[in-house]
C-alpha cells in the first residue's frame, strides 16, 4: 500500500499525517522521551500507539507492510 506522509509543526508539536490517497489513517509522533516514533492508528487517537520504532524509515516500512495485510484496517472500513 503507498502512503503519503506529511510532516506538520516543530519541536514538541512535531507530527507526521499518514495518509493513504484523501483518507487520515493515523499519526506518527516522537515518544515522550524522544527516543522513539510511535505511530497512533486513527484520526483522533492521541493515547494509544500501535507500532514504534527508534529508525523513522523502519516505522513507515512496517506501517505499509502491515497496512497492506489489512492487519490495521483503514477507517472507512470499521464498522
């Protein structure tokens, strides 16, 4: 599956939009301590990260191998 991955902000607002054509599919953020990037499945999930990883690069190469199993459902497709 191709994402697309639109980083917004600086500093502690840094994020990345993961997207997929038109359609949210979550967010990357720097872990609290800043060691990591977490990726949050979901438009609106701010609490519950579903992936990490110390590498970016290694985190996106998971996130669209595993999106491309269907093992983490787009949005539009929950029910």
């Amino acid at each position: 599956m191709e994402l697309g991955y639109n980083e917004i902000g600086a500093d502690h607002n840094w994020r990345i939009n993961v997207t997929h054509g038109t359609q949210d599919l979550g967010t990357i953020r720097k872990s609290a301590d800043g060691a990591r990037y977490e990726y949050y499945h979901g438009v609106r999930n701010d609490f519950c990260y579903s992936c990490d990883s110390n590498d970016l690069s290694a985190l996106k190469r998971l996130l669209s191998l595993r999106m491309g199993r269907s093992a983490m459902p787009m949005p539009a497709l929950i029910g």
